[in-house]
C-alpha cells in the first residue's frame, strides 16, 4: 500500500477467547434507543458498501454497536496485535526493545512448505526495503509497522514472535472478534482460509482494555497509546474531529475496504472509543467522506 495522498476534501480462522468485559456488552443499549445510534444508522443507510461501528465512552458500554459483531477483513489493524504480543514479549524478558533484526524479504507461509516476499510497491513505507542486510531494532519495526504501516516491519516481527504466540495472546487477554491467521501476504494460507479479521466490538473492547491500562499492564499501554499518537495516516476519522485533538488509532486499508479504531480525547480530558470498519466499497474515496462524518457526529455527541 504506497501512502495515501489525502485530498483537501479530508485533510481537515481463528476466533480465541472469551467477551471482554460483558457487563459492558450485555448493558449496551439497543441501535433504536440512542440517538447517536440513529443518527449513524441514517447515515450509512443508502451508502454502497458495508458499515461497522463501534463507539464509546471510556470505560462505559457502547452508545453505538452498529453491525459491530460482523467479522470484517482487519486489513493493517491487525498489526495492533503484534504490538500487543512485542509488548508481552518485553515483559516476560524475552524479547528487549533494543534487540535487532536483520532486514531481509523472504518469509516462510504458514501452510506447506511454501515461501513468499513482498511486494514493495503494495507496501507504505519504502525506507525499511532500503535497509536490506542491516540490523534495525525491535522498537523501531515496530514504530514503523503502527505508524507507517509498514508491512515489511510487520512480517519480520510476526516471524520473530510467531503466529501462535500472537494469538494465544489475543486469548489469553480475553479477546473475542479477533481473528489473527498470518503474515501480511501469504496467499497460500489465504486460499485455505486463514485470513485476518476484526469486529468493531472486538476492536473496541481492545481499545478500551488498551485505555484502561488493562494490555499487558499500565506502563505498556501507556506506550503502546503513544506509539499510536504518531499515526501518519489520518484520512478517516481525525477529519471529523477540530484540529490538534489527540487521536491515537491505526488505520487499514485494502480494496474496497477502509478502517480505523481510535481512541479520541476530548477538550476536558474524557476520552471515547470509535472504531469504524468498512466492506464491499464501490468508490473508497466516496466510503472515506461517511466515515469522516460518522467521526464528527461521535465528536459532537460525546462533547456534549
């Protein structure tokens, strides 16, 4: 995925665990019962292409869930989660920040005795391919991986941690609509159905763990928020939102598909979860001016 230009238009299978926080879940209120709810289900209504939404005070059940159990093709928001799984890694000592991986483009598939590169001109960030043979440090992948969406930086540190890990993580955190399956690019899995997929829910009840303190511990999602605070690619939802407002999140996209979970802090420090999650869209760019609206609206509502 080369960087999107963003227009002046916008510049302003393997299901693990079990609900994360169902009180929050089961108190959610219904679609017709809010009226942030109705006002967002008006306006994807008539909008070509499928729309998840997922929204929230920090730390309350969700004003909005919005198609929010759907499973969805996570596109780069998976690679939350192979932050998530560094993070752990770091805690438990086996593996440092400083520690260095040798930059190279050839990865083993998960099925058979496969192997692939990737294709650089699919990728965002072309620093990293220039690095081929060097050692870069482990912090570094994965500042790149989150706000570059390197997908280089991904697969070398999805090779490091490993598939399993990864998503014994996502079960042991109690994780539920999260779906890990592979390295970025292993068609091979893909066509025997391994595939990454994210529900709004899924995402949202991550984030609100991540908001808590609740991933890995306090002073790990604190960094892990900051990591997320440096996002270079902010075409979906920081254009709803007034300039300057802190919005840590990742965004994904691949055909027909545009995503973004965040967490938004508000004027007087309150904090909402918003992840906005997209299928089947004819025209992207068309799909990207909803959800920028869909933004506004949560901002408006939660301001208040």
């Amino acid at each position: 995925m080369k960087m999107l230009k963003i227009s002046t238009v916008l510049a302003k299978t393997f299901l693990a665990g079990a609900l994360l926080m169902p009180h929050l879940a089961s108190a959610a209120p219904s679609a017709g019962s809010n009226p942030l709810a109705q006002i967002m289900a008006k306006t994807v209504s008539k909008q070509p292409g499928h729309f998840a939404v997922y929204a929230a005070r920090s730390g309350q059940a969700p004003d909005v869930c919005l198609n929010c159990d759907d499973l969805i093709n996570a596109a780069s928001t998976m690679k939350l989660f192979v932050l998530d799984t560094a993070y752990e890694a770091f805690t438990k000592g086996t593996l440092h920040p400083e520690d260095t991986i040798v930059v190279h483009n050839h990865f083993h598939s998960l099925v058979g005795k496969g192997s692939f590169a990737l294709e650089q001109k699919e990728d965002s960030y072309d620093p990293l391919y220039a690095q081929a043979g060097k050692p870069v440090p482990v912090s570094e992948l994965l500042r790149v991986m989150i706000q570059y969406s390197s997908n280089l930086a991904t697969n070398l540190m999805i090779e490091k941690l490993g598939v399993l890990p990864i998503r014994s993580v996502v079960k042991a955190q109690g994780l539920i609509g999260i779906v890990f399956g592979r390295m970025i690019e292993d068609f091979d899995a893909n066509d025997q159905g391994i595939r990454n997929q994210v529900s709004a829910r899924g995402l949202g009840d991550f984030l609100q763990k991540l908001d808590s303190g609740k991933i890995v511990g306090k002073a790990q999602s604190q960094s892990m928020i900051q990591i997320m605070l440096g996002q270079k690619f902010n075409d979906i939802i920081p254009p709803g939102l007034p300039a300057s407002t802190p919005v840590a999140h990742k965004t994904g996209w691949v055909d027909g598909v545009r995503n973004d979970a965040a967490i938004v802090t508000l004027p007087d420090g309150k904090r909402y979860i918003l992840v906005v999650l997209t299928s089947g869209l004819p025209d992207e760019q068309a799909g990207i001016r909803v959800l920028n609206t869909l933004s506004h609206q949560a901002y408006e509502y939660f301001l208040k």
